[in-house]
C-alpha cells in the first residue's frame, strides 16, 4: 500500500468510528450503516483529490504476496 492509501484507510476508519460513536451504535445493522457512512467520506476525499491532482490514489502494491494457484490434478 502507498501512502496515500493508508492515509485514506486511516480516515474511512476514523470516520466510522466517530459515526458509530455519535449514534451510540450497537449491533451489526446499526454499525454496517455507520461503517458505509464512514467509507463514503474517505471515497468523496479520494475521488476529489484524483480529480484535482489528475492521478489515482489506487495503485498495484500490495502488502501481501498475491497466493498461489493450486492446481487440481486429474485422475
């Protein structure tokens, strides 16, 4: 992950934190609606600052290896 992108997670974190802590959320439901909430702001911040900045947030790099393929055997 760049930069960029832990700092965009950081923020639909902390937004969905402050969201669920405001509306005393309790329980899957009520606290799905506040993560939604909370990763809308950091998609609405992502996509102006691509938009202004002319380059995208998202890159390739990955913290994980990407898995590998298991191949079935025939019998």
């Amino acid at each position: 992950m760049t930069e960029a992108e832990l700092i965009f997670t950081a923020l639909a974190e902390l937004s969905t934190r402050q969201i669920a802590d405001s509306v005393q959320a309790t329980g899957m439901t009520e606290n799905k609606i506040a993560s939604k909430k909370g990763g809308g702001i950091a998609k609405k911040a992502r996509k102006e600052l691509e938009r202004k900045s002319g380059k995208s947030i998202i890159s390739k790099e990955n913290f994980l290896p990407s898995p590998k393929k298991k191949q079935i055997k025939k019998k």
